[in-house]
C-alpha cells in the first residue's frame, strides 16, 4: 500500500499527465471512460485505486469537462441555448438555493446527491453530449464502451448467481459487508437495481451497435451480449426491474410502427429468457420467488409515500429542503391496522414525489418540466433515419428509468449520467430533423455523421 503522501503526489502527476493527454485525444475517449469507470462510483476506496477522497471516474469526467469547455473556448464556438438548457438552469439553480438554504449544500451526501441524484453533471452532460459525440466514429466509441461493459456486467451476473466467487472482480462484490442486495446479481454497484439499469441500457447500446455493423462477427457480439444481459436481468432479482424491463420492451416496440410485429415474439423471447436461465441455474428460481414474496419493502414504500403526502400536504409550496426528507420524516409516518410501521432512516422510493417533498410544488415542477422537455418529449417525437436507432433506445432507457424511480430513490451515477447523455444526443436534433423531413431526399445530410 502506498502511503499516504506519495499516494497523493502519484494521483496529482497522473492528473497532470491526463490533463495534457486530454489536450489532444478525441474527447469521446475520455468521456466515454468517465462514464465506464462510473460502475465503480461509491466504492472506489474498496479498489484502493487511489489515495484521493473523490473516485476516478470523477477525477476522469473533471478533465474531460475542462477539456471541452476550453476547446469551445479556444474555437469561439458558442453553443445556442434550448428552451430545455433553461429550464434546466433555472431548476438547477433553485435546487442549489434550497440546499443553501436548509444547509444541505455543505454536507457531503447533501451535495452529491445535488450532483448525481438531481442531476448538475447529468444536466452538464445533456449539454455536451451533442458535440462530443458529433461524428459516427465518436458514437461507435461510445456504443462500444456500453456494450463492453454490458459484457463485463452480465458475465459477473452469472459469477455471481451460480458463486463462482474467484472469478469475480472486483472481490467486494462478494462481500456481504458492502453495499446492499447481497446474495442478488448486483455487480461492482452493489445495488441490484444499479445494476439492473445499467445492463439493460448497455444491452439497448449492444442493439444499435448491431444495427449499425456491417461485419457479422461484430454482430454476433452484440447478439450474444444481449443476450446474456437479458439473462442477468433475471438475475438481479429485483421486481422493479423486471417490472421496467418489459414495459420498456413492449412499450418500444409498439411506439413505433415498424417494430409493431416483434411485440408479439418479445413476449415468447422474454418467457424463454427466464424458463433457460432458471433451468442453467435452478436455485435461482426458489430465490426469485423468496424476492417475489417479500413485504418489508412494499412496507417501507407504503409508509414514506403516506408520510411525504403528509409533509407535501404541510409545506405544498417550497417544500422541506433539498436532501432533508429522511431526517424530517419520521414525525409523518403512521401506524396502520395492517402494515407494521417502517421506513425511519429510508430514503423516499419515488424520485417524482421526492422532488415535490423536498423542493415544494414550484421545484419538483421545474425538475419535472425540464425532464418531459429534454428526455421524454424527444423520446416519443419524430427523428431522422440516422437518429432513429438512438430516439428507441431513448423511450426504452426512458421508460425503464421512469418505472425504476417510482419505486426507487435511483441515486446512481452511471444510470442518471447515461440517461442525460444519451438524451443529449437526441433533443438538439429535433428541429433539423423536422426540417430534414421537408426536404428532398437527395439534399437531406445526416446531422451526426451517418451517411445515406
């Protein structure tokens, strides 16, 4: 172990020596490694990868950040300004307010969640995104990066299913010490429905990377990892996943006329999925059925929602706080005839509801105005032909998150970075491929480097 000092002095001169790199690299690299090292957000001191107090993902997305900034600098390429980018602003701004204001801002989970959870670096992302990843070569890096480490989640699913413990890395997913959900596929998360999220948007990745492939070893690839990451799905046994998972599915195949047809063999492909990977593992079914069983959760989720309509119903307008509904929740919650009292000390499992608790009705609308605006909105409007593989896996990855966060807290970094990211590279196209669709086939020019 290196100590202390000389840990820090390593991790400056690797910061400098990356900062001089991201100079000069094609900024899809670094944040597309930034995004990829984000599994491992929350638990980099059980890597010991580095003596510093933030994670390296972190450090990686800080330099690609400053990277991009002085490149629009330096070129004098200024960006317009969306009506999305300023609901966006003016939510960010009134979510900042608050944690001043109730003093959340200076503690440390209090300002991560303001980053992560409500989304500053998400928000930042939904603004870079469409000129970092401008060309085909720079989204197949990122469809590359996804789909590896799809690969890299689903096999570890596996490991983790049938305790095939030594091949498992890195080694605290296997400890029962860390994180939560243990004795579920959770992965270098340590959560089951991080984990969950990012196989299926990683998976959805693996799709258009097929599409997109002309090489039938490249497409076999990606078959297979799709593959394997639907078995990991099964996996995580967590309901909310399954749950989001097939809405998404149905819901992407039948929001688009062409695709039409497939909803009616998703549903066979997804009943085999489940009858293969119980069959390869069989405990794994008893397992399932112990999840599906469960209360205490459905408990927990009953009594926080009954307590944050109790504390919406006393503060409608400004809300309690930013980051404060765990700590001033416990006077709402109530005992009921038939379900025992829980949920003291526990996050709200409904992000929507979360918003208005904490930031009062004008915040939480804010929030949710930028949300339908920038994500959701484009997710169901018209796209290009060369936007229209990314515009599906937007509405699946959508809806899968939305479904996810009414029954969840979802303060993951990986899940809400590749969200706004990948709605980035959607929304800013919208009105050149309205205006695309107005003109001759033969002077249409593909906005993000596809050709015709």
């Amino acid at each position: 172990m290196i100590a202390g000092g000389a840990g820090t002095l390593l991790a400056l001169g690797l910061l400098g020596f990356a900062g001089a790199l991201a100079a000069r690299a094609d900024l899809a690299w670094i944040f597309s490694l930034a995004l990829g090292l984000s599994i491992f957000a929350g638990n980099w001191s059980e890597l010991a990868v580095t003596q510093l107090s933030i994670g390296l993902d972190r450090v990686v997305l800080f330099i690609a950040f400053v990277a991009f900034v002085v490149r629009r600098t330096s070129t004098a390429r200024g960006s317009r300004l969306e009506p999305a980018h300023w609901l966006l602003l003016l939510a960010a701004v009134y979510a900042v307010v608050s944690a001043i204001w109730v003093g959340t801002l200076t503690e440390r989970e209090g300002m991560f969640h303001l980053l992560d959870t409500f989304g500053l670096v998400p928000f930042a992302m939904f603004v870079a995104a469409p000129h970092v990843f401008a060309s085909e070569r720079q989204l197949r890096i990122l469809l590359w990066m996804l789909t590896s480490v799809g690969a890299y989640l689903s096999v570890t699913a596996l490991f983790e299913t049938v305790r095939l413990n030594a091949f498992i890395f890195p080694q605290y997913i296997v400890d029962p010490d860390v994180g939560i959900h243990f004795g579920r596929a959770r992965g270098p998360f340590a959560e089951a429905v991080a984990n969950g999220l990012a196989i299926f948007a990683c998976g959805v990745a693996a799709i258009i990377l097929a599409s997109m492939s002309r090489r039938l070893a490249v497409r076999m690839t990606c078959i297979a990892v799709v593959g394997a990451a639907s078995s990991a799905l099964v996996m995580t046994l967590t309901r909310a996943i399954w749950l989001g998972s097939v809405v998404a599915i149905l819901v992407a195949l039948l929001a688009v006329r062409r695709l039409r047809p497939y909803a009616f063999v998703a549903i066979p492909f997804l009943v085999a999925v489940v009858f293969v990977t119980v069959s390869v593992v069989p405990e794994l079914g008893t397992r399932a059925a112990e999840r599906q069983a469960a209360q205490a959760p459905i408990w927990d989720r009953i009594n926080t929602t009954n307590a944050a309509f109790r504390m919406l119903d006393e503060r409608p307008l400004l809300g309690f706080g930013w980051d404060r509904f765990t700590e001033e929740s416990e006077p709402y919650l109530r005992q009921k005839d038939d379900i025992p009292l829980t949920g003291r000390d526990t996050d709200l499992h409904n992000v929507f509801l979360a918003r208005a608790v904490e930031l009062g009705v004008l915040g939480g609308a804010l929030w949710l105005a930028a949300f339908v605006m920038a994500v959701v909105l484009p997710a169901f409007a018209s796209a290009s032909r060369a936007l229209e593989p990314w515009r599906i896996g937007l509405l699946a990855i959508t809806i899968q998150w939305i479904v996810a966060a009414s029954l969840g807290p979802l303060p993951y970094v990986f899940a809400n970075l590749l969200l706004w990211t990948w709605a980035g590279l959607v929304y800013p196209h919208r009105r050149a491929c309205l205006a695309e669709a107005r003109r001759p086939l033969a002077d249409r020019r593909w906005e993000v480097g596809y050709s015709t």
